[in-house]
C-alpha cells in the first residue's frame, strides 16, 4: 500500500518523506518521473509489549510506502506529468507549509492553509476532469457507432464524475456502488484517493498542536469523508528522528508534544487506506501482518503464504491483551480466552492468530 506526498513547492515534502521512511532497510529508490519511494514502519505498540514477553528472536513491524514527488508548478501541462506517479498511490498526503523560513520564501508570498488547500485541490481536480472528459468523448463515440449498455452506465457515471469535478467536489466526496467502484478502478482518478492533509507547522506552534486544526479553520475539512487532517512540527520531527528514544522522550516533553508526529501521521495512513493488523507471535517472530478491514481469516492467511491460506483448516484466535496478560498461548487456552475459528471468520484488528492448516 502506497500514499503519495504532494504540496507546492518548499514546503518541506522531501523532509516529511525522509522522516517517515527514516527505518527504512531497504532505503529509498528511484522510480521513472523523479519520484522517489521508501518504505516506513507502522508503529505498533502491541507488537512492542509482546516482544518483551515472548522475547522472539525476530521482531517484524507492518510496512506502508511513501512516494516522494517534486513539488507542483504553476504549468499545468508539467503537472500532469508529474502526477504521473500519484495514480499508483493508494492514498495521498497534501503538505501544506505553515512554518516562516525566510531563508526559503513560500511560492504564495505568504503563509495561508486554506488558500494552498484550495489551490493544489484545484490541480488534481482539474487533472481528473481533463481524464474524464477524454473518457466520455471516447465512450459518446463508441455508442454513436454501437450502443451497449454497459458502456451507457459508463457514460453516466463518468457525467456524474464529471459534474462533481466541474463543481470543484473531490471524487472522494461522492458516494458510489460497488460495482461503480470497479468501474472507476481503471482511471485511477486522483481526487478519489483517501487524503491527509499534513499541516506543517513551525516550532512555536508545536505546543498548541491540539488546537490548529481551528486556529486555521480547517475543522469543516477534517470531517469531509476519507479525509484527515494531522498537525506536524517538520523541524522537530526530523530532529527527533536523529535522537534514541529516551532522547526523543524529553525533547518532546520539552516542546509539549504528547506523541510523535510520525507515529500519528503513519497512523493516519494506514486508518485512511482501511487496513489493520493481525499478528503472529512465537518464539521465531513476533510479527504484525497487513490485511484490509473486513478480511475473513482465510483470506488473512493469505498475507503469511499462499498454501496457508490454500490449505486453511482453522484458526486459533485470541485477543492480544489477553494474550499479553496470560503470558503464554498455554495460559490463554487455559482461561479459555483461544477461541477456534473457522474460515469465515473476520479478522479484527489486534487478534493474534495460530493458523493450522494442511498440505
Ligand atoms: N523552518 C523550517 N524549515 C523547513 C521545514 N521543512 C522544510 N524546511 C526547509 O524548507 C526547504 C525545503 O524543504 P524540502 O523538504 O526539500 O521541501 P520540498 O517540499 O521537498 O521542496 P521541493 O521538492 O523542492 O518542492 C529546506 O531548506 C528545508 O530545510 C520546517 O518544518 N521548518
Ligand atoms: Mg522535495
């Protein structure tokens, strides 16, 4: 699962990725368009808690990319281009500056969220109304020489996009069938992606983060549907990046922060593109696995291999916190908090697993 950083330029995108992917092993990699794509650990506390008790020899963390692109320009031709990359994404992160820096003036003189929201919205609406209009040229012309149904359906979904579009709505506002959904797949619409609109703000406001989203009157947004919006010190957290996790404890505290901007921005990703996590723990691995919300435990198995999931007999679940507290999948059983499930069983977020299966 991907989510693509965009935002106009210097306003500290390349920053945000570097911290974000700063656990990466693999490191970053280049990929055509100048793009750049690194991978970051989720943070998982329930991973951590039960590695102190299992003490495995590996500890595994679930993974989200980030792809890293050059900030828009005032040419629209040259961001289209540059956007190329975005419509692989799963989701997409908007860095909006919000922190002075004299020595790197904003673009728009000055700083102003709503007005930079507004603006790159506009960008990758435009960009998905340029799509869309070919698409339905291209369908009216078909149905001139035949008409077929499906692409009738086509054509007035692709209107309803477009009307949207033309009203300046985000696709992701709007509400669609499944089956409207799988249609619209193949476009890989930009402003139908999930969006987290990360504000960037200087060191001063980093104690009052609790409150920007109103300082900036950016409440309305935070509740528009498949959208965040999380409040971030880039300075700090590139700071804090450097420090080991004693060090970053009281530099936090020292600027009143609660919890780490990373984490939560991490967080926010991995809510917004509807996965969680089930875990497998022993004596090998403790390790956190990524499914999306809703995945029946057959399918879960899938996520560990293949033939598990082929061969999929049952599954021992239980709760994490029970488990972290009976201390042993023996004591767990014992207090009968092991239950056995079935392959239509839907995973929930935290359960820790034991497949068994055959083959
Ligand atoms: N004061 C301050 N400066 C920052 C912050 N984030 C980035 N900068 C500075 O702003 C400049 C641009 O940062 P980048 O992270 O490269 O910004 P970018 O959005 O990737 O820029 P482009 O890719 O060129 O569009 C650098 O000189 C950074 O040091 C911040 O949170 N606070
Ligand atoms: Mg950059």
């Amino acid at each position: 699962m991907q989510t693509g950083i965009i935002g106009l330029p210097q306003v500290g995108k390349t920053s945000l990725f570097r911290i974000l992917t700063r656990a990466a092993a693999t490191g970053g990699r280049s990929v055509p368009g100048q793009a750049h794509v690194g991978i970051a650990r989720v943070p998982d506390a329930r991973v951590a808690k039960l590695s102190e008790v299992f003490k495995p020899k590996k500890i595994t963390y679930a993974t989200i990319e980030y792809v890293d692109i050059g900030g828009l320009q005032k040419d629209r031709e040259k961001n289209s281009a540059s956007l190329v990359p975005l419509r692989e994404a799963d989701a997409l992160a908007h860095v909006v500056r919000l922190f002075e820096n004299p020595a790197v003036p904003h673009e728009g003189g000055s700083l102003d969220a709503l007005r930079d929201i507004v603006n790159v919205d506009l960008e990758l609406i435009l960009t998905d109304l340029e799509q869309c209009a070919k698409r339905i040229e291209r369908v009216e012309k078909d149905l001139k020489k035949k008409k077929e149904t499906i692409l009738e359906t086509e054509l007035q979904l692709l209107i309803r996009c477009r009307l949207a579009l033309e009203a300046e709505t985000p696709l992701r506002e709007l509400e669609f069938k499944p089956e409207e959904m799988k249609m619209l797949t193949g476009f890989m619409f930009l402003t139908r992606k999930p969006m987290i609109y990360v504000l960037n703000l200087g060191d001063e406001e980093a104690s009052e983060i609790d409150r920007v989203v109103e300082k900036y009157h950016l409440e309305k947004l935070a509740l528009k549907p498949q959208t965040a919006v999380v409040p971030f010190c880039g300075k700090i957290e590139a700071e804090l990046a450097e420090l080991d996790d004693a060090e970053a404890a009281e530099m936090m505290k020292a600027y009143g922060l609660a919890e780490s901007g990373r984490d939560r921005l991490i967080q926010a990703s991995y809510r917004l593109l509807g996965l969680i996590s089930f875990l497998t723990c022993g004596e090998p691995e403790c390790r956190a696995w990524t499914i999306e919300r809703g995945m029946s435990a057959q399918k879960a198995a899938g996520a560990i291999h293949s033939d598990i999931e082929k061969n999929f007999i049952k599954a021992d679940v239980v709760k994490w916190e029970d488990l972290l507290k009976a201390g042993s999948f023996a004591a767990a059983r014992e207090k009968a908090q092991v239950r056995l499930e079935g392959k239509e069983y839907i995973v929930q977020d935290g359960d820790v697993i034991l497949f068994r299966h055959g083959g």
